[in-house]
C-alpha cells in the first residue's frame, strides 16, 4: 500500500490492496470468544468486562510504522501509508446495533472515540483524524458486529481543506 497525490485534483489516494488474512466464516472476529490475537489499544470500562473494544484494523489502510518518505515518481508524488487505522468494537454484544444502545452505552462509544482521538493527536506525524461507520452490506462493513473504525493520516484530504477554507471565508462574511 502506498499513497499517490492525483496530479489533476492534487488529492491523495490510497494504492493497493489491504493484506487479507484468513478469515473463518463460521465465527465473528469481534466477538468476546473470538478476539483477536492482538492486543487491545482501548477497553472501557477500564475495570470488569469490557463492554467497548478498540484494536489495530486487521486489514489497516495505514500502518503506524515507519516515515511517509514523501518523494517524486514521474508525474505522481508519493508516500508510505504511514497512518493509524484502528476499529472500536461498540459492544461484544454481537446481535446490537449502536442505536439499540442505552444512553450510557453510547456515551462509552463516545468516550472510546475521543480517547483514541486524543492519543492519535500525540503523534506529530498525523494531521488529519476522522471517525466513521460503515453500516450495512451496502454501505462496504466488514462485518455485521456493531463496529466503527478511526483512521489517521498524515495529510489533509483536500475536500476537508476545502470545506474549512469555505467555513473560515462564511463566518468572516457574516462578522462584517
């Protein structure tokens, strides 16, 4: 995986295709019993049974280690994926949707989100951190357990530079 810089919308995109590791069909990777290997970067609460779970993506877009290494490749720029992907686990109840959750449920989602986003932030590296949910076949989820992911990246998308551009020029035309 690598990224290029798109010469004629001078945005990054993602090259490649994500390592696939064997999947067993007959079990759910985020459920309790099928945790994965790796370690946890987040359980809430802090004591007894987690109830939310965040890991490293099995299959990241980004990847922690290493420098961007920005460099010229003909008419492209290019970089390592250097980034963060991660996955917060909603609840290891796998039959639950977020909004099935209970207002304290979702608080820890919540609370699970800005944890996370506050040590990616620690990174002088990463510039950009979003949070999303793809929910549903359609909508590209990879699995049905209620789950969000939370990448980071070490540039700006442009369409965000864009938007902030516009937001900064509105609220200065409203001031005057």
């Amino acid at each position: 995986m690598e990224l290029r810089k798109d010469p004629i919308t001078r945005s990054w995109v993602v090259i490649g295709h994500p390592e696939r590791e064997k999947e067993r069909a007959d079990t759910c990777p985020l459920c309790p019993d099928s945790r994965p290997t790796r370690p946890a970067l987040l359980e809430l609460p802090p004591r007894g049974e987690a109830q939310v779970t965040v890991y490293p993506h099995f299959r990241p877009l980004y990847r922690i280690e290493g420098d961007p290494a920005r460099s010229a490749d003909g008419i492209f720029d290019r970089m390592a994926a250097v980034g963060a992907h991660e996955i917060v686990v909603e609840t290891p109840n796998h039959s639950l949707t977020l909004d099935r959750l209970s207002d304290e449920e979702i608080a820890r989602v919540l609370e699970a989100y800005a944890l996370r986003i506050a040590d990616l932030k620690r990174d002088a590296r990463f510039k950009y951190v979003t949070v999303f949910k793809n929910q549903g076949r359609q909508a590209g989820e990879d699995w049905p357990h209620a789950h969000s992911q939370i990448t980071a990246t070490t540039f700006v998308p442009r369409r965000i530079l864009y938007e902030l551009r516009a937001a900064r020029e509105w609220y200065r035309d409203r001031e005057r």
